[in-house]
C-alpha cells in the first residue's frame, strides 16, 4: 500500500483498494516504519473506523476523488470521531 506521512496525518493512498480485513495489518506495517507518528496514539479500531467511513462512501459514489484515499488525523473533534464510530459499526457488514 502506498501512503505519506505527515507532522498532522497520514495519507493512505487510493486505500478503496484495501479490504477492511487487511486494514489492520496495513496500520502496523506503517506503524512499524514510523513509530513516532503520532497517528498511532489512535487506537487501531478507531484509524480502522475512520478509513472504512472514507470505503463505504467511495463505495456509494460519494465524492468520489476525496474519498479514494484517507487521511488517518492525528486529532479529531470528538464530534466527528463519534461519527466515525457510528458509521463505521453500520458499515462494517456491507465493505468488502
């Protein structure tokens, strides 16, 4: 998988093409090359729910070249870590 890594976030590159069951080991893999980001001060399952919100809406057609890849943030408001975790739980059972 291709990515960047920035001071404030990480860049899964066209990351659509990940299934959800290999998203993990994909986050160590990058974890384990770049243990000072602060990315994985996340927990692996909230990264996972954040990247599978950004599958399900590439998946539906929406925005389309936003979508495609995903920026894992270092820091999210709680509002929108809270809609993570929603909408990754009701999307879990539909992405591949």
């Amino acid at each position: 998988m291709r990515y960047k890594v920035y001071a404030d976030h990480v860049k899964l590159i066209d990351s659509y093409l990940v299934p959800k069951r290999k998203m993990e080991r994909e986050l160590i893999g990058i974890r384990n090359l770049h243990p000072t980001s602060e990315v994985f001060d996340r927990s692996f399952r909230s990264l996972k729910a954040e990247w599978l919100c950004h599958n399900a809406l590439y998946a539906i057609g929406i925005a389309r070249s936003k979508t495609k890849d995903a920026d894992l943030n270092v820091y999210l408001p709680w509002i929108v870590n809270a809609a993570y975790w929603l909408l990754g739980a009701l999307a879990w059972p539909f992405i591949k």
